[in-house]
C-alpha cells in the first residue's frame, strides 16, 4: 500500500511542478518509439482538438477539461506501474478509477505519441492547460514568471505611445512558434482579472513570483 501511494505522488507531482519546455527534448526516429519520444505534431493537434471540442480529454467526466483530470492520468500511471492495472486499463487487482475513466485515459490518454500513458503526458497535459486557460502566461511558454511582466510591460508601453502592432520572439514555446503577437499578449496577460493589460499585471506577476520563490526556500 505504502508503494502504491509513493508511486502516486510521485506520479503526481507533475501537477505542482511548473512544466519543462518540449523545444529542449532531443528529437527521436518514429520508427523506434520509446518513453523519450514525443510527437509534437501530435500535442499540438490534441492540444488544439481539446480547445475545440474534438478531442474527449474530460476524463473524470465533469463537463470542463482541468487539473483533476491530469490527476487522473497520474493516478492511471501509477496504477500501470504498481500492478493495479494493465495498461489497456483492465483492473488486474483494483482501481480508484472508474471503467469509463480507464478506457477513455487509455484510448486518449497518450498525447506524447509514445505508446503509452506516464509521466510525460501528464507534463505536456498540463503545460496545455498552463497555456490555454491560466492567465498572466503572456508569452505562451506554460509558465508565468518574470519574463511574462517583460512583455506585458512591453505590451503596455507600447499601447500608450499609440505604436502600431509588433511582434515579439517566443522562447521555448511548445507549439513551435516563432512570434507572438499583441492579440495573444492581450488574451493572457490579464493576470489581475481587471479587463485590461497593464503595468499593475506585470507588478502582481512579479510580486506573486517573488512570493513563490522565497516560499521554495523556507
């Protein structure tokens, strides 16, 4: 019992721990697919899928895509992994997930491309989620931390000297895009909830970083 909830949270822990960046990932031959491999044309294609409606990433059923449902294929992982389960989902002893979760994780579970359902669709899952739907992530790299108040700032210097639309470059941004532009800053950078992209974002940002940071080191 005692190594089946150790493999839990440590399944788990890719839902508090800020996800790495795909654009470091060492580039694998689809020909030998191992746990390393990831098909970013494929997460972007999920990623995209869930967003529109076509693509069932609801997996505990609630009617919104969100963390739990990660949770839920952590706790699918380590079920595989501690002999619960097989990985098509069939309960080889016993599950805290339902049927309909088992089969839909396992069906749509793997959105790295890799063969199966781990740690590492937990991690691309989340940095979607980080992505689409947590504001204050300016510039779409799944993480909202200092660099975030830059192109607000940016943003916002920018639209009070009335200059017309530019783009910025994108660091690490697992959809492989080159640019970023204002509409997308604009969609994201509203981390106080206000209704408006301004220097008051990037200073919340700031502070609630400084906040995270110095709680790590307590």
């Amino acid at each position: 019992m005692k190594k089946y909830l150790s493999l839990i949270l440590s399944a788990a822990m890719c839902l508090s721990a800020v996800p790495m960046s795909a654009a470091a990932e060492e580039e694998t031959d689809s020909d030998a697919i191992t746990n390393d491999y990831v098909d970013y044309e494929r997460i972007q294609t999920i990623s995209e899928g869930i967003s529109n409606g076509t693509y069932d990433a609801d997996f505990n059923f609630d009617g919104v895509f969100s963390r739990a449902d990660i949770a839920a294929i952590a706790t699918f992982y380590a079920e595989v992994q501690t002999g619960m389960i097989e990985s098509d989902g069939t309960v080889i002893r016993e599950s805290v997930l339902s049927d309909e979760a088992r089969a839909l994780i396992a069906a749509n579970g793997d959105i790295t491309g890799n063969g199966a359902v781990d740690a590492e669709d937990c991690t691309y899952f989340l940095q979607y989620y980080y992505t689409r739907f947590v504001d204050g992530d300016a510039n779409l790299d799944g993480i909202v931390d200092p660099s975030d108040a830059s192109y607000i700032l940016a943003y916002y210097s920018y639209s009070q000297t009335g200059t017309s639309n530019s783009n910025y470059e994108v660091v690490d941004d697992y959809f492989n895009t080159d640019r970023i532009t204002y509409e997308e800053i604009e969609r994201k950078g509203d981390y106080t909830g206000d209704g408006v992209v301004d220097a008051a974002d990037a200073s919340k940002i700031l502070a609630d970083y400084a906040e995270s940071q110095a709680s790590m080191v307590e």
